[in-house]
C-alpha cells in the first residue's frame, strides 16, 4: 500500500483526499516507478480544484510531471533501481499521475535521468522547462543563431518564460524579457540573462499590419494580442516560437509578417513530444542549466499541502516552483 492524493467527483464539484493505494489498482503499464517528487503546475491546480476540465473520468490521481526510480519493469529498456522523468502524455489527467508514491506508465513515456540531474533538480525543471528548451530548439532549427539578433520572450516571470530566458542567454543570444512585473521581477530577470526588459503595457497597444522590424526570434507564452503584436515586429526571416495562451487563446492578425517578411510561426507542443527530442532537449537542459538556478525562489511541500495550493495556483498566489515531495 502506498500513500496517494485522489480525486473524486460529488454533484458536479472535484473533491480531493489522501488514500491508500495498492500497487494492483495502478493502471496498465510495464513500468512501476517509486515517485521522489512531482510539481504543481497551473494545469494540476485546474484538475487538483476542479476549476477547469482537464479530468474527465474519476477517481484520478493528479500530477502531470514526476521523477523517481524504477521499481519493476518488463520493458527491457527498464531495470529495477533507473532514475527517469516523465512529463505529458495526458498521465495526471486521463491515467494516474505522480501525486502518489507510485506510478505505472508506459515505458515509451520515459525518459532517462541525464547524468547530473537528481529527481528534485527534474522536478525544478519540470513540464515548463521541458517547453522552454523545446521553444529554443524550434528557433535554433529554423536558423536563428545568436549573430541573427536579438530575441524577445513573453510571459519572461513566468515558468516556460524564466527558464528560456535562461537558456538562451546561457547559448549567447541577446535576450529581451517581457513582464507585467517589472518593478518586482527585473532584477531577477536580468540576473537570468535578460539583456533588457519590456513593459508588457508596450506590446499591449493596437498593432499595424506591420511595424518596425526588431527581433530576429520569440518566444511567445502568452498568445492573442500579444503574440500578434510581436509578428508585427519580426525581421525579415525572422521565427517565433509559440507555446502557450496565458494572455488568450486568439490569434487576431494578418498574414502580412507571413507573406511580406518571410516570417515563421512555431507551434511547440511538449504533451505529445517525441521520445527522441524529449530525451534530447532533458540532456541539454541538465548540461545548460546552471547551479543558480536551482536556487531561485519555491517550496517544496507534502502530498498533504496540495490542495491548499492548488487554490492559490489558480489565484495567482505562488512564487516559483512548488515541488511535491513524495518520499
Ligand atoms: P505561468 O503562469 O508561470 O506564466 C505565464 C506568464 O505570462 C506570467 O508569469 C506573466 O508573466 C504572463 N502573463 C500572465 N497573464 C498574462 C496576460 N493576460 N497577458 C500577458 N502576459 C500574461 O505559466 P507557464 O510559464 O507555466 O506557462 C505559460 C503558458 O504556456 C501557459 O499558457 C501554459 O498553458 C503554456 N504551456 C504550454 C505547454 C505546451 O506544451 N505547449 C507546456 C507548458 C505550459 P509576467 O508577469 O512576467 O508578465
């Protein structure tokens, strides 16, 4: 038996409890593994609250990223004691997730532990990191080097936006951070490696069809206006990577960036992400990491503690990373 947060529906509402498990209710799967950590991102916060559709069938076990070791596996691929990383693959949403001490999941959903990188540092990483270095990989493949100019990143305070600020600034790209948070958040920002900060209000204002040419890449976490707003900014070949929808789902432009700058629009996806680029983008991000980055603001909590943040989640209440600690 093992210790697990459950969630269950009751007239229409998410109710959350912490049960005991036995390891012949996990779900199908060839690999068991014993959870160290998982974290709390905003999309557990909706599942975790019931605040937005993201469960469907209950009970469930939350979590949508963890890291621990291998327990039993009948994939060869997996031994008995293997450290590993699993983020996406809709596991804390539609199959159990890591807020239990174990999980079974498919081996094909894996990735090994890179060398250097302990279970917490993963976590520290998490969905959000995986996404950065997957957005910085988009720019790099479509030819964006940092001789091409300068790259702007939206949403730069936030989880995807903090650690490609990171990233790039760690791969020798002059990086320009957008926050809403200036006053409270440059310092950090520039202590990442933000060359300069951007009002966000600046990139708020109505866009023309196209404006004066300023950055060679982006990296766009925030989508609608904004995200339109920056196309508009683009140079001539220049690429944007986009992953998320903070500002909003909408994309209100024109196809003049497209037609008359040559300019590229991205999408990054991290759910459903090939095994060979996730395993690739864990290494790189376990090799371009540095020790600092480890240290920035967050807490580590217990399986006990998530509920009370998920609600603050969702309200915009929590600071940097929340690591859930599982054994
Ligand atoms: P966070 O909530 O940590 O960060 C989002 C940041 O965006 C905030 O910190 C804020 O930054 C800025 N922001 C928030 N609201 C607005 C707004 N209305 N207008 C403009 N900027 C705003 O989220 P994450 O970094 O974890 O995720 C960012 C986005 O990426 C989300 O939409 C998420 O769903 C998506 N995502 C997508 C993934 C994928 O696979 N494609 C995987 C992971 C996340 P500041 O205060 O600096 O302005």
């Amino acid at each position: 038996m093992f210790k697990a947060l459950i969630l269950n529906q009751q007239d229409k509402t998410t109710q959350a409890h912490i049960g005991n498990i036995d390891s012949n209710q996990l779900p199908e799967g060839d690999v068991t593994v014993a959870v160290e950590y998982s974290s709390l991102n905003y999309k557990d916060g909706l599942a975790i609250t019931g605040a937005g559709k993201i469960i469907r069938q209950f009970p469930m076990v939350p979590g949508i990223d963890f890291a621990g070791t291998v327990i039993t596996s009948s994939n060869s691929r997996y031994q008995a004691g293997d450290p590993v990383v699993l983020t996406g693959w809709g596991v804390g949403e539609n199959h159990w997730g890591g807020m239990a001490q174990q999980a079974r999941v498919k081996a094909d959903w894996l990735v090994p532990l890179p060398a250097g990188l302990n279970a917490e540092q993963a976590m520290f990483i998490g969905t959000a990191g995986l996404t950065a270095m997957l957005c910085v990989q988009a720019l790099e493949d479509a030819g964006i080097t940092p001789e091409s100019g300068e790259i702007l990143v939206t949403g730069a305070s936030g989880g995807v936006g903090s650690v490609a600020v990171t990233l790039l600034s760690k791969l020798g790209y002059r990086v320009a951070a957008v926050t809403g948070r200036a006053a409270q958040n440059a310092a950090l920002l520039k202590q990442l490696g933000a060359e300069s900060i951007i009002e966000r209000s600046e990139l708020e204002e109505p866009a023309k069809p196209l404006e004066k040419q300023r950055w060679a890449g982006a990296i766009d976490t925030v989508g609608s206006n904004m995200l339109a707003k920056v196309l508009t900014q683009m140079d001539y070949n220049g690429a944007v990577a986009a992953c998320g929808l903070a500002g909003g789902f909408d994309l209100p432009t024109t196809v003049m960036p497209f037609i008359l700058r040559n300019v590229r629009l991205l999408g990054v996806d991290s759910v459903y992400c090939p095994v060979e680029k996730r395993q690739q983008a864990w290494q790189r991000l376990s090799q371009l990491l540095p020790a600092s980055f480890y240290q920035q603001a967050g807490q580590t909590i217990s399986l006990e503690q998530v509920p009370e943040f998920a609600q603050a989640i969702i309200k915009g209440q929590v600071t940097g990373r929340t690591l859930v600690k599982l054994s």
